[in-house]
C-alpha cells in the first residue's frame, strides 16, 4: 500500500475526478498524508484554462518532482499537452489509470476492517484478506499476509445489506479474488457469485482483480457462472504483467503465458459480449527489449478492452527493489509504445459499439449534466444531459450508442 497526497486545480470537475481516484485509492488500501514530503507519491490534478494556469501547473509539477520519490500527473493539461512534463521524472496519464499508477502493479489491499462501505449507489464488498502470490515487486504481500476468506454465507449477508442500503452496484473486491476460499481446501469464487446473484433486487456485480493462476484452475466454472447470471457483468480482470515467461518466473508471478491464454479462451468461448481487462508492468529490471515485444504481442492477440499500463518502480523491502534497474528514458520509451498501442485497441472496442443497442446501469454523475453507467460487459457508456431524459444513479436504461471517445461511449435512450 502506498501514501498518497493529492492536489486539485481547475473547475468542480475536476474535484470529481479527484473524489473518484481517492475512493478507489482507499478501496485498495492507500490513505491520505499531509503534505507531499511525507507521500510515497503525489498526485496532481491539473488545470489549463489560460497561459498563466499553465505556467503555474508546470511549476508545481517541478516541486513536487523534488519533494516526492513519484509523482503522477494527470488531469486537463496532462490530457492535452503532456510533453510539458516530459523532462521531469512523472508519470502522465488519464484519471481513470491513476488508481493503477499508485498501485504500481501490486494487489489491492481491502479497507482495515474489510467491511463494506455504500458510497452513493456503488457497494464495496471486501470477500477476503490476503493473497497467495509472492511477487518480487509486490510490497503489499507484508502488511497482509496469506489469504483468510470468511464463510460464504456471511460474504452473502454483507451483500444483502448492501442491497437493502440502496446499492446498485456491488463491487466484489479483495486482494486476489480468485483464491477466495483456497484457504479453506477449496475455490469458492463461483460459488459466492452464484449465491450474491441470487439476492432479491435490480442490482449488478462487479469481480474485482483475480489473478490468472487463480482463476485458471476454476476458469470453466467460473465463466459459467458469468453466462448463467444476468446481474453479473461480463467482466474479468486477470493482471498478466508480461508476455514473456522469463519475466513472469522473476516477477514470481506463479502463471506463465499460456496460462493467461487459457483463461481468455474459456472466456471467449462461453461469452460472446465480455470485457477482459489486464495490467502490464513496463521496464521490470530482468525485460529485455525481446521481452518487451513479447508483451505488446501478447496484448494485440488477446486486445483486452481495460488495460492498464505502469512504469516498474522500486518498492522498499522488496526483492526486485535490489535489482539493477532500467534507465528510465528506456522504461519511458516502452511505456509510451505500449500506452499508444493501448488507445487503439480500446478505441477499436468502443467504436465497435456505435449504433448497437445495450442495457447500462447508471452509477454516478459525470461532468456537467451527464451521467456515468456501464453495460453488461462493464463497459463505460456516458449519457449527456441526463436531467432531460429523467435519468439519475441507480437507473437501468436502454441506449443506443452514438459515437465514442476512445475509452468511453456516449449512449442515447431509446
């Protein structure tokens, strides 16, 4: 887990922005600190309204950079001239990929208390503590330890809670959701799905993060559950990493390539609409230039449709953090070939969308009058002017999507 500090510039949107990015922070066990000097990294939200604005964001993105050991830039300016911020030693990129950036390829810690936490119409419901990897990069494997999964049946009572509280959508989260139960003998993340969809209530569900290794030895089940259950989204996001097995073994990721494969066909075989999602971590001490191709080769066979891409940092207290590191010009230039090839296979999957019909879940407010919401396959689909359709969170409705902007829709309701 990491401590963060975040800064905020520019308009209410942008204060949104930086709510959403803090609550998936604390979902997956970062917290707040005072100050930039006493942050693992610091977070700023930028602005660029006008030339003064500019000037003053490229400042305080340099003071940062020498107060802080990782710095992420994100927000207007970081959309619209990002070159500005080439020389500093900062990572720039999209709200949506902050929360990844921080997490630097780690696991999601659930909240200390790992109890649910409604937060408007989304449910947060933590199954489990721990994981059973032992990444040689992974920091977060210390505070947490091995896997401890409650029974089902109180996993259950916590999502019905939830439901009666007003949730709509329930976000199945953890560490590594796919070894819920390994503790106990037995794989039990199909049955837990089962028996949440089975909770009376218009709502839908989401699986958090399930590595590979333990979704392959349950992969034919659990992709079962997935075509059966109408409130599940079609969604699954197993983190590969790397394309190459050479890395995967000092990453000690447990899973090999093929592995990842087999997932993704299970999947394509059951499912026809779905949306696979995944994490690569570029420049790890070990890639090699060859390695690195094998990675953008694998993400153009599987084109996952979420795809998040991170620049390796060292973690105190990890293996890997003694490893002879990358020069980061070189780490820098991998992550922008991987980061560009991302944008078109996501745009790819969002333009297919245009002129389709699909049911979305709207789940929060967006910027200005529009809405967020996200269909059966967990994609985004934003409705604008959601006041004169009569549409708030909480609401099923059909759209037709109209056009998209590369790693969203935009959805009309018929």
């Amino acid at each position: 887990m990491a401590s963060y500090h975040i800064e905020t510039y520019g308009c209410t949107a942008n204060r949104g922005e930086s709510r959403t990015i803090e609550r998936r922070l604390r979902d997956g066990g970062h917290h707040p600190v005072d100050g930039p000097a006493n942050a693992d990294v610091a977070i700023l939200n930028t602005c660029t309204v006008v030339e003064k604005t500019e000037t003053n964001m490229r400042r305080r993105a340099e003071e940062l950079d020498e107060a802080t050991a990782d710095v992420v830039v994100t927000g207007c300016m970081a959309l619209a001239q990002g070159e500005q911020f080439a020389d500093l030693d900062a990572t720039v990129c999209g709200w949506d990929e902050v929360p990844e950036v921080v997490r630097n390829g780690e696991c999601p810690r659930p909240t200390p208390d790992a109890e649910p936490v409604l937060d408007g119409v989304v449910g947060i419901l933590p199954i489990a503590r721990g994981c059973m990897s032992n990444c040689s990069y992974c920091i977060t494997k210390h505070a947490t330890g091995k896997i401890d999964s409650p029974p089902i049946e109180e996993n259950v009572r916590k999502a019905r809670a939830l439901v009666h509280a007003g949730a709509k959508e329930i976000r199945v989260t953890g560490q590594d959701t796919g070894v819920y139960g390994w503790d106990t003998g037995e794989r039990k993340l199909h049955e837990l799905l089962e028996r949440i969809c089975a909770i009376d209530g218009d709502f839908r569900v989401r699986v958090g993060m399930a590595n590979p290794k333990g979704v392959h030895g349950i992969r034919e089940k659990l992709a079962d559950v997935f075509a059966e259950e109408e409130k599940l989204y079609n969604f699954l996001h197993a983190p590969v990493q790397s394309g190459s097995n050479d890395v995967l073994g000092d990453m000690r990721r447990q899973h090999q390539v093929s592995e990842f494969r087999d997932v993704v066909a299970t999947f394509d075989d059951r499912l026809d609409h779905w949306t696979l999602a995944t994490d690569f971590i570029v420049g790890f001490p070990s890639e090699t230039d060859a390695d690195h191709e094998q990675s953008m080769a694998l993400l153009r066979e599987t084109t996952p449709e979420r795809i998040n891409v991170t620049r390796f940092s060292k973690r105190p207290g990890t293996d890997a953090a003694e490893m002879k590191g990358l020069g980061g010009t070189l780490k820098k230039e991998r992550s922008k070939a991987m980061s560009d090839l991302k944008m078109d296979v996501v745009g790819d999957a969002y333009e297919s969308m245009v002129g389709e019909r699909h049911e979305v879940m709207v789940v929060e407010h967006g910027t200005g009058d529009s809405v967020k919401c996200y269909d059966e396959a967990y994609r985004q689909v934003i409705i604008q002017d959601a006041p004169g359709y009569g549409v708030e969170p909480g609401d099923l409705v059909d759209v037709e999507i109209t056009g998209q902007n590369t790693v969203y829709a935009f959805g009309k309701p018929v």
